[in-house]
C-alpha cells in the first residue's frame, strides 16, 4: 500500500505548475536565503554544538532509533513482555535517518542540520517574494524588516511574566534562562523564537504553507494543488497541519463555488490518496491522547477569563492595530481561528492550540510586519503604526527572554538510549504518557499496513544505563 501511495504523491508533485515556470529568485537571494536558514536552524539545537531544549532528549532518541534502522521501529519492554510500535509523525526525521542508515547516527545529526536549514531556507525565500508584493520601491528593506519581525514574532508574554515572577518573589525578570510562554498554564501560543528552539519540526511545515497561502491563494491554480502539501506536511506534524488546512480552507472558500470546482483536481484527489495511508499510521491508538473541550476540562469561569486575557496579549494586541492600515480575507481569516482554537484541548500540554495556532500565527506576523509597511496617512493609522512599534519592542524583550536558553552550557545527545528509555529518563517522564509516539503492538489498523517490526529489546527497570550522565540525575 505504502509504494502505490508514495508513486501517487510523486505524481501530485511532478503536476504542480511550478515546476514549468522559471525561479522567481535571482541567485544572490535565492543564496542568501539558503545561507540565513542554516545558521537560524543553528538555534534549534539539532547539532548541540549550542544549547539543546528539552525535548530534544526525545527528538534525539527518534533520529538514533531511525539510523540505527529497520523499518518500522519497535520495541520490547523487557519487564513487561509488552510489544510496541513507534507511531508518530516521522516525516521531519526520516531523510536523517536514512543519511544514518549509510553513515551512522553523528552524520544524521548533521543531515538533520541541513535539512532544518533547507526548511527555514524556503522560509525565507517566500518571505523575500511576499516583500517583494508589499515594498516594491524598496524590496530589500522591506525584505529585512519582515525577515525580523517575522524570526522574533512572539507575544506580549513579557507583561503577564513580569507580574507573575515579581508576586512570585523571585524577581521581575526571572524568565531568563527559563522562558515564560506558560504563562496561562492552560495553552500557549508558540512565538518564533520558542518555535525554533522547541519545536522546528511543527513550525516548518506550518509555515510553509501559510506563506503559500498569502502568496497565492488568489491564483486560479493553488486549490487544485493544495492537498500535498498539506498531506506531506502532517506526516511532519498532523496538527500544525490541521491548523493549516483550516486555514487554507477557510480562505479559498471566498471564492465559493469555483474553488470547490478548482479543489476537485487530479492533483488534490492523488495527494488525498497518498495520505490515506499516512493519517490511518497516525490515527492508529490515538483514542489515549488526551483531549476535550477546555471548558469541561477546566472550571468556568477561570477558563474564560484567561482565555480573554490570552488573546488580549497574544492575538489582538497585534490584531487591532494592524487593521487599522491594511485589510485581507486570510488575516481576517487567521484572527479568528485564533481565537477560536484554544477551546478545545488536543495532546500533551493541549497542543492543538500551540502547533494548530503555528500556521494562522505566521498568517498575523507577516501582515503585522506588512502594517509597518504601509503608508499611514491619517491619524488613528499613525497611532496604529506608533502602537505595533512599541508591541515590537515588548515583543522583542520577550523573544530575547525565550532565547536566553542558548545562554546555557550545551550537552551532548545520548548515543546509547532508545526512545522509551529516553523517555523513562527524561524531564517528561511522569507527566506524559507518550501515547503521541508509541502504540501497543500488534495495532489492527496497521497490520495490513506495515511490515512486522523488528523489536529492540530496552533495559530493564533498575539496570538502565543513564542516557545523560552529565545532566546528573
């Protein structure tokens, strides 16, 4: 089933009309991009030569147990006898994993360097060419100014930590080293600077296709070849994924009718087959994953008042200024996803809200950079602009604070730990019940569809080498 669905997404991508068409980059910029997403996926702590976040512990573990191979990853619990899959979305990881199949783990480390770099770099282009549409008189300061914006886009979450941390007693700029984007302890929305340190894997993809969306979902052509992109990018992250579908969807439903005319295509109906086989893979089990709605799962009256309060500082801060000098569907669009998506919780840390936001939040960054852009003739414009200024600078204090983690000794991966012993050791471990990465084996929905696993036997309970011994315990 696997190889007819990957030659139908390979068939959906060789009909995509820009292969028929010249690069819209001249050389020097399509380098210059290239060059600024490898040194800003630099910062993401794939390599460890900086300071690695935490969930790297787990990120680690996956790209050693894919180049150590075979496919499919399994595992048995010693103690237990119990079988398990590793079922998660592998699509970030797998291009390494294959490099550490020929080359051995350090070298995958590396591919995954490059292929982060390669990511962020497309990032960049597509945000050279929206500049490109919005300060043609200047396309290369408008490029720099939306690069930065857009790199240290975050929230007013300076504000809440400061009251936080200095009622707390441990001063008013104890988020240093820490970050503070938990602030409401019920969701997040990810800044930029969080997204790249945390979790790169989620942003790109998301991003990816917001920036195609605000690029070309005016064109006759983009429904027809909207499907792969989106397939492609949930096995990278389902629900930054989800998020950018309901966005995209959203959007082209302006156009009524002809769009649904335009979605009915070749392309689309060849990529929909190719994820069939990739969302029965990441379903598989899912039924464990924490969810609900946030007012079920929280008191009333707390969840409404915080989450107002959220948004305030978080959404409408850049929002309300921003409409005051430029105007577009897929901002109106994206505004209200955003304040709609943190009522239901999905995941770990209810991640529905901080990897579904990712795509709708790049939507926000870009057309707030735009509104710095714009001519503001008449007075409120002016105090809309003077107001995205001063939130810039809140801004920036914020994301500064996210990166002070870089300011932190790096540590080295672990060479000898697979995922579930990782996990067992790792900052997570009793707070998570990993059911986002492994499912029991045998899974019914999937013996038809993946090869029996090859299973790799952990170490027992008690025996367990550490897997960062100079973390300490």
């Amino acid at each position: 089933m696997g190889l007819p669905a990957g030659l139908m997404g390979l068939t959906a991508l060789g009909l995509a009309p820009g292969w028929r068409r010249l690069w819209p980059l001249p050389p020097g910029m399509t380098l210059l991009c290239l060059a600024l997403g490898l040194l800003w996926a630099g910062a993401t702590g794939s390599h460890h030569l900086v300071y690695s976040t935490a969930d790297w512990q787990i990120r680690d573990a996956v790209l050693r147990d894919l180049a150590l191979g075979p496919w499919p990853v399994g595992y048995l619990n010693s103690d237990t006898g119990d079988h398990w899959l590793l079922r998660a979305p592998l699509g970030f990881y797998m291009p390494a994993g294959l490099v550490g199949n020929l080359a051995g783990v350090p070298a995958a480390r590396v591919a995954l360097w490059l292929w982060t770099g390669l990511g962020f770099g497309l990032v960049l282009m597509l945000i050279a060419l929206l500049a490109r549409e919005v300060s043609p008189a200047r396309p290369g300061f408008g490029f720099a100014l939306m690069v930065g914006f857009f790199i240290f886009f975050h929230g007013l979450d300076l504000l809440p930590n400061i009251w936080l941390d200095w009622n707390f007693g441990t001063g008013p700029l104890a988020s240093w080293g820490r970050g503070g984007e938990w602030w409401p302890r019920l969701f997040q929305y990810t800044g930029h600077v969080t997204a790249i340190l945390w979790a790169p894997n989620h942003a790109i993809p998301a991003w990816l296709v917001a920036l195609l969306l605000l690029r070309h979902w005016q064109s006759p052509d983009f429904a027809k070849h909207l499907a792969l992109p989106l397939a492609a990018g949930a096995f990278w992250s389902p629900l930054a994924s989800a998020g950018a579908a309901l966005l995209a969807v959203a959007v082209l439903l302006r156009q009524g009718m002809s769009m649904v005319r335009q979605a009915l295509s070749l392309p689309n109906l060849l990529a929909c087959l190719y994820a069939v086989p990739i969302c029965v893979y990441l379903v598989a089990g899912a039924e464990e994953v924490p969810h609900g709605f946030l007012t079920a799962l929280n008191p009333l009256g707390k969840a409404l008042w915080v989450w107002a309060l959220f948004l305030l500082l978080e959404v409408l801060c850049w929002a309300l200024p921003a409409a005051m000098l430029v105007r577009g569907w897929p901002f109106t669009v994206a505004v209200v996803l955003l304040c709609l998506l943190p009522g239901y919780v999905f995941g770990p840390g209810n991640e529905m809200t901080a990897r579904g936001g990712m795509a709708p939040l790049a939507v926000l960054a870009v057309v707030s950079a735009s509104a710095l852009l714009a001519p503001a003739m008449g007075r409120a414009q002016r105090a809309a602009r003077a107001l995205l200024i001063a939130f810039s600078v809140l801004a920036f204090a914020g994301a500064t604070m996210e990166a002070s983690l870089l300011t932190k000794k790096p540590w080295p991966a672990s060479e000898t730990c697979p995922l579930p012993q990782a996990a067992g050791q790792s900052v997570f471990a009793g707070s998570t019940n990993w059911s986002h990465y492994l499912v029991r084996w045998p899974e019914g929905t999937l013996l038809g569809l993946l090869r029996e696993p090859q299973l790799r036997q952990t170490d027992r309970a008690g025996e367990e080498t550490p897997c960062w011994p100079l973390l300490g315990p």
